[in-house]
C-alpha cells in the first residue's frame, strides 16, 4: 500500500472518530490542530532563521565596517608614524645645527672679549697707566664706562700742565 494511501486513511479514520465522540460538538480535529501547531511552530521557525540571517548579514556587515576601519587606522598610524619619524629628524638636525651655532658664537665672544681686553691693555700702556689683567677684567665686567675715562682725563690733566709748564718756560726765557 503506498504512503498517500495510508496516510489518508489515518487522518479520514482520526477525523471520524473525533466526530463520534463529540456528535454536537464541532471543534476541530485533533490532527488538524496539531497540523496547524506544526505551521505556525514552522512558520515561527521561519522567522527565527529569517531574524537568524538578518543578524548574521548585520554581523558581516559589521566584521566588513570593522575590518575597513582597521586597515584605515593602520593605515593613518603609518602615516602619522612616517610624519613622526620625519619631523622628529627634523627636531634632531635642528638641534644639533643650534647647539654647533652657539658653540661658535660662545667661542667668537671669547675671541672678542680677549682681542678687546689686549687693545685696551695697549691704550692704557700708551696712557701710562699701568693695569693688572684682574683689574683689566674688572673694569670690562662693571660696565662702567668713567673708569676708561677717569685714566684718560687723568692723562689729559698730567700732559696739558705738562705743556702749560713748557708754554710758560717758553714765554718766561725770552
């Protein structure tokens, strides 16, 4: 017998024997109740795989975005990381080129404070006064300008009553 047949037969003989037992009652087959469970349970099902492969194309959807935005962020750390590296060269050649320039200009200062120290050595010599290098460098660091004159007005004193003298020995032998 096939499975068609017999399986009609089982829900005619269900059907029937629901009906003898209830005559007044026209409530539905148990089979039928049951074969409406299994649809709206498959129907249920259904929509749990539909609400399974929704959140699983949101879940791809998602691992894409994420994957995109790492490569992204990688790719600006790269970038950033080359800027970096590049101005941190920059700071290192700058610093190195400001630190030799400031060694040059501390020497040159030095070269000029002495050249400057000997010359004024000489005209104090040429003045007649005679100066220490201790007191030499005293004077350069006071600053104060009236010592080189205060030697010179001295001398200035000294050699014109020097020709003062001459003058009026001159005047007075004739």
């Amino acid at each position: 017998m096939p499975w068609a047949l017999s399986h009609s037969k089982t829900i005619s003989s269900a059907y029937s024997r629901s009906r003898s037992l209830s005559p007044g009652n026209r409530s539905t087959p148990p089979l039928i109740t049951s074969i409406r469970a299994v649809s709206r349970m498959s129907s249920m099902h259904f929509a749990n795989i539909k609400l399974f492969m929704d959140a699983m194309t949101d879940y791809n959807n998602i691992q894409i975005d994420f994957r995109d935005a790492n490569k992204a962020r990688i790719k600006r750390q790269l970038e950033i990381g080359m800027k970096n590296s590049v101005n941190h060269l920059m700071f290192l050649t700058l610093s190195k080129t400001i630190t030799t320039i400031m060694h040059q200009y501390g020497r040159i200062q030095i070269e000029h404070k002495e050249r400057c120290k000997a010359l004024l050595k000489r005209q104090l010599e040429v003045a007649q006064r005679s100066v220490t290098d201790n007191e030499l460098e005293n004077m350069l660091e006071s600053g104060n300008p009236q010592i080189f004159t205060q030697g010179v007005s001295t001398f200035l004193d000294y050699t014109s009553h020097y020709i003062f003298s001459i003058e009026y020995l001159k005047v007075y032998n004739r």
